[in-house]
C-alpha cells in the first residue's frame, strides 16, 4: 500500500498508463488467477477487474479459453516463465463468456516480489493479422492447386514465381521458367501491335485480356484464354504483373469445328449456303463503290433424284463430291462455288464485267459438267439446269438478286433443262401469276370445280372402242373450261396434285358405277397417276377402298386402270416397290405415259411387270413428215411386243398417222382423228353408238 502522497501520484500514474495501453495487460499469481488488470483486458473478458480480483474468489485465466488445446498451450508456457527467466512468446484463442473470440500473442514474464511469485502477460489483439494469414494461406493454395496457370512478374516482364499448372500446360518446370520472360512460350504467331498494345494496357494499370497462341517445350502450339492484371502497393504503385490462363485448345478446336459446320459443306467442302451469301453481301457492298457488276449463278443438277433412287445415295453422294470437285476446277480461284444443299450450287463471280462473262462461265459450266462422271462402278452423265442474276440490274442485296438467279434457273427447268438462262423481269410477273393460280386451284378444290372429260381408246385391230382415258378439267367461273396444259404443272410443283388425285379417283368411281346401269359391256378407265400421288402414305388405302368399292357394287360397268411415268418406275424405294406390287395383286393394269421422253430403258420395263407403253404425241405427230421419228415409233412399237406388253400410240389426229401405226403394228390408240376428250354424258351416248366410229373416219380419207 502507498504510504506517502508522492507514492499514490506514482501509482496513479501507472495506473493510467496501463490503462491507456492498446495491449491487455494482466498480473497473475502462480496458480494462474488474477491478480490485476486493465481496461483492455476488462473489456475482452466481458467482466470488471474487481470481479476478476475479488479477494478468495479470484478467476482464474484458463476460464477464458474455450479450446482444451488453447488452455493446455497457456498453461505449459505459464509454467514454463515460473521456472525460466526468458520472455515466452505464444498464440492462443481467447474465448470468453461474455467476450468477442479473437485470436491473442501473449508475451509472459516471471516477476519475483516478497508476496511471493507473479506472471506479468501482455496481450496483443492479433486476430485481423491470422484472418489475413488464413486467407494468404487459402489463396497460395488455391494458386497452386488451381488448373489455370497462374504467372507472377516484376514490372520488367521477369518471371518471380510460376504455379503448378504453368508446368503441367507448357511442359517448363519452375525452375525454368523462374528469372525468364512469358516469352518463354512464345509462338510468333502475334505481331509486334499485339504486344505493343498489352504493355501499353498494363503500364496503364489496365488489365489486359486476349486469347494467346503459344508453344509448349515440345512446340506443339495451343491456345491460352488469358488474363495479366497489375498489382499496385499501399501507394498506387504498379509493383507487378499476374497473369491468368487458361489453356482452351480443345475449346477452340469445337469451336473451329463448328465454325466450318456453320459455313462449309460437310460432304464437299464447299462453302455452304451462309458463307456465299456473307460473301455476296460483301462483293455487292464493293460492286457499289466500284461501280462494278456482280453475278451469281445458281445451278441445279436435272433429275438427280432418279439417280438417288435407282443407284443408291452413297453413288449420289459420291456424284454430288465429283460434281463440286469439278466446278472447282472450272472456276477461277478469286471466284466462290457453294453447296446450296441437296443438288443445288452456286457460283459468285465478284467482278463479272460485262454480261457476256457470266454467259461464258455458264456455257462451260454445263459443257464441263455434261462429260461423264464415274462414281464407283458407275458412268454416270448429268445435266445442269443454271440461272444467272446480275447486280445492279437484277437486284441491290443479296436475297433480291439470289431470289432471281433461282427464279431464273426454274425457267430453264420449266423449257428442258441443260441450258442456262439470265433473269428478266417478266420472270417475277409470271411467278406471281403461279402464285396467285396456286391460290385459285386451291379455291376450286374446296368448291369442287374441276370436271372429268373422257378420250375413247380404240383397238386398230377390231376397230372398237376398248377403254376411255380420264381428263381433268377445270370449270372456272369466269372463263369456263381450262385445259390442264394451263394449270397441271401448279398443281404438280405446289403438292395440290395429291388432292386432286384423289378427286379423280373418286369421280372416276362414282362415273363408273352410274354406268354400271346404263351400258351393255364394261369400260376400262385409264387415269393418270402422277409421282407425288405415289409418295403420299395413304395413297394405297385410297386406291383400295375404291377398288373395293367398285367390286361390291354387283354388275360392274368397268375397272380402273394407272398411267404412269417413267420416273415412278425409276424410284426404286420400298415404299414405291410396295405400291407397284399391291396395284398388280388388286388387278390393276399399269400403262407407261409418254414412253420415250424419259429414260426409256429397258431395265426399268423388265424389273416391274406393266402392262402397256404409250407411246408420246411428239413422236406420233412427227413420224409422217420424220423418218427418224417413225423409225423410233417401230423400234418401241417392236421392243414393247418382245416384252409382250400393248402399245398405244396418243395424239392422233390423221388418218395418214392412223394407217401408219396399223402398218408398224400399233395395239390401240386415241386421238382426235377419232374423238376429242368428252364430258361424261356426251361419253356415254358415244359409247353406245360410236365403236364403228373409226370404221368411218378411216374410209372416208
């Protein structure tokens, strides 16, 4: 206890010394209770130092350690200062009951007075120092741990630390790479702006982010999506440089393979339908600065279906590769050829001059693609259908002028193929007139407008009517009766021909019912069938119901009979196969229509079983005047007997033709020489008194 005035002003003043200390500081007594402390160590504990003094109830310090751990390591260093005269120095966690956790350095010293031996212990908050070590410590592990690589320079570029998947990507160990410069792995596939502008991005405190090509230690190149960020101090100083990356070559060859996917042909390497018009939107954009000509050239390969379906698509495939590899060879390098799809290519000449260039191009193009192709085992000859649009004058964007280069080549289609043609205006005109006819034989399906007129056929032999041919016509409202040369190919190119074929058939059927009362013999009906008929999925149970009809309803006036094209018999499919064969099992006779304009193999005559060829108009019409044209008349006329199939010649219209094809051997015919197409009550009354009608006709020439 103070005995004098001067000793209480010392000790007030240390007390307020210790009490404005940042430190804990705290007196303990050899059994580690509390003897004194200041406001700090108050204020941790959460109790007042009289509490913690209070004579025969003083606490002892190991109240404060929550962690077994914690108070053990307390404990043996507070032994340790009792026998030892050395500061100890340590770490524990300080959890109070009523305090704040947080981590402490405590600092012990022994003091040795006459009530005997003391503990003095300073205390250091140093819980925001082990949070920041903690985090240091999860940050060098997530560096090294991390699959990115992670690179750590000075502000000269100088390698200081590299982590583990630096090595892994590059195949450069630390010690390599440490004191060396990032261009360690570099590729030279960057030029000297790249750099420039990373050291300028960097130097300006900037971060720097760009996909890097670089080389490993075996040079082999990939590619590196990375990241270099500055590192300042307390100051604002750039101190160093830390660069992230990731390694994403494989990314980047998805990526590359995509790419070529969305631009490129996967079966001929062509660029494709996107890329062409990418290129057109730029060759049109420099044309117009240029004031130059640009030309697209778009070409279809004629009947490349029948090829497909009789030979097999891995042949088409191999056609269609030859076919690109050609037109390659054909084409001046500066000047794009695409792959539109299917059978369809494109040529873009970006500076086509004048109009003869483009003709030029054109006319090689189909002679250089009407030589043979050989794929496989297979001599294969085409033909190209190709229409040409030129900018300015046929269109200032690329869908304009690609719109009239197709219109365009669909007009060569429509004149006979293997040709080319340039786009006119009038073109457009027409293509809305198909439109707006498209519209109206869809209007007149659903108002049933459409008419049946029938064409007798007569035997040359008996002179007697055998069958009739079933002919569509069209009662418009307006103009009355419309041939069909007027109105069949809308129906065949929109699929509308589907519908009114299977309104032909019922009107056939219900014809040949009422006439099942009103004529003596039955008649056979010819009806034409076209492809698109055959590819419908419920066209045979169509056929079969009114087949079925037909034999339920007693006496039967007659029976239906198919013409169809050669090109139906080239489709090879199991589809096309499993209609042939249930038409001929239903006893449904099958002609072949204008033998002679198509393939007219006899491969194709032999594979199905048919029952007559028809032979084509032009060729009856021409066989008078033409000696080739009555020469090929005998030469069908003749083949078709060997394979004991009738022949019938259409388009008569002379007695002249008529003796001749009785003289070549013809079967039967029809014609106008005998009858024009009638509406079905004239038909009628023809058919019950006209059979010795060419009888007449042919005597009084």
């Amino acid at each position: 206890m103070p005995t004098s005035t001067s000793d209480r002003f010392y000790l007030d003043l240390l007390r307020a010394y210790v009490d404005s200390a940042d430190d804990a500081i705290f007196v303990l007594c050899d059994e580690l209770k509390f003897l004194f402390c200041n406001r700090v160590m108050e204020r941790w504990v959460g109790e007042p130092e009289s509490a913690l003094t209070q004579h025969n109830q003083r606490v002892s310090i190991t109240r404060f350690f929550k962690d077994s751990a914690d108070a053990g390591r307390f404990l043996s260093h507070f032994t340790k200062t009792l026998h030892e005269a050395a500061t100890n120095r340590f770490e524990c966690r300080l959890e109070p009951p009523r305090g704040l956790p947080r981590w402490v350095e405590f600092s012990l010293n022994k003091v040795g007075l006459e009530a005997g031996q003391m503990v003095i212990g300073v205390a250091r908050d140093i819980t925001k120092h082990k949070e920041a070590e903690t985090s240091l410590l999860k940050l060098s592990s997530a560096i090294e741990q991390t699959a990115d690589s992670v690179v750590i320079t000075d502000t000269k570029g100088v390698i200081e630390y590299v982590n583990p998947a630096f090595e892994n990507t590059t195949g450069f160990s630390q010690e390599e790479a440490l004191g060396k410069t990032p261009a360690l792995v570099k590729s030279g596939r960057h030029d000297r702006a790249f750099y420039d502008a990373l050291w300028s991005t960097i130097l300006r405190g900037e971060v720097f982010r760009a996909i890097f090509v670089n080389r490993r230690k075996d040079g082999a190149l990939y590619h590196e999506e990375k990241t270099i960020t500055p590192l300042r101090d307390g100051n604002g100083r750039i101190t160093h440089f830390v660069s992230t990356g990731k390694d994403i070559t494989e990314r980047m060859k998805d990526q590359e393979r995509l790419d070529y996917l969305a631009y490129y042909d996967a079966l001929t390497g062509l660029p494709n339908r996107n890329l062409l018009h990418d290129r057109l939107g730029h060759a049109l954009d420099h044309a117009r600065r240029q004031e130059k000509r640009t030309a697209i050239l778009l070409l279809n390969i004629d009947n490349f279906n029948s090829i497909n379906n009789s030979l097999g698509h891995d042949v088409g495939d191999r056609l269609l590769k030859a076919v690109a590899a050609r037109l390659r060879a054909s084409v001046r390098e500066e000047n794009t050829v695409a792959r539109m799809g299917g059978d369809e290519f494109a040529v873009l000449l970006e500076d086509a001059g004048h109009a003869d260039n483009a003709a030029r191009t054109a006319h090689q193009l189909v002679g250089d693609l009407a030589k043979p192709f050989l794929a496989g085992e297979h001599e294969i000859f085409i033909s190209v259908s190709v229409g040409i649009a030129i900018a300015p004058a046929d269109g200032n964007d690329a869908d304009s002028l690609w719109k009239n280069a197709d219109t365009a080549m669909h007009r060569v289609k429509e004149h006979g193929h293997n040709a080319y043609r340039f786009y006119s205006a009038d073109m457009t005109t027409k293509i809305r007139e198909r439109l707006t006819l498209r519209t109206q034989l869809s209007r007149a399906l659903e108002r049933e407008e459409f008419r049946l007129y029938y064409q007798p056929i007569l035997d040359l032999r008996s002179e007697r009517i055998v069958g009739v041919e079933a002919l569509i016509r069209w009662q418009h409202p307006d103009r009355g009766i419309i041939a069909p040369d007027e109105f069949m190919s809308v129906l065949e190119e929109s699929g509308l021909i589907v519908r009114a074929g299977e309104w032909v058939l019922r009107a056939v059927c219900e014809q040949l019912q009422q006439w099942s009362g009103l004529l003596r013999e039955p008649v056979r009906v010819a009806v034409n069938i076209s492809g698109r008929q055959f590819a419908d999925p419920g066209f045979l149970d169509k056929v079969g119901c009114m087949h079925c009809l037909l034999k339920g309803r007693g006496r039967c006036a007659g029976v239906m009979e198919f013409e169809i094209t050669e090109s139906v018999l080239m489709n090879t499919d199991l589809a096309t196969i499993k209609i042939l064969k249930a038409l001929r099992e239903n006893g449904i006779r099958l002609t072949i229509d204008d033998f002679g304009t198509g393939y007219s193999s006899l491969a194709y005559l032999t594979r199905f079983r048919v029952d007559a060829v028809k032979i084509d108009r032009s060729f009856v019409q021409d066989m008078i005047a033409n000696r080739d044209a009555a020469a090929l008349v005998e030469v069908i006329i003749t083949m078709a007997h060997v394979l004991n199939l009738t022949v019938i010649a259409e388009g008569v219209e002379t007695s002249e033709q008529v003796m001749l094809l009785r003289n070549l051997g013809c079967d039967m015919m029809q014609g106008y020489v005998f009858s024009p197409p009638l509406p079905a009550d004239e038909m009628t009354g023809f058919l019950e008194e006209g059979r010795d009608r060419l009888n007449r006709v042919s005597s009084s020439d």
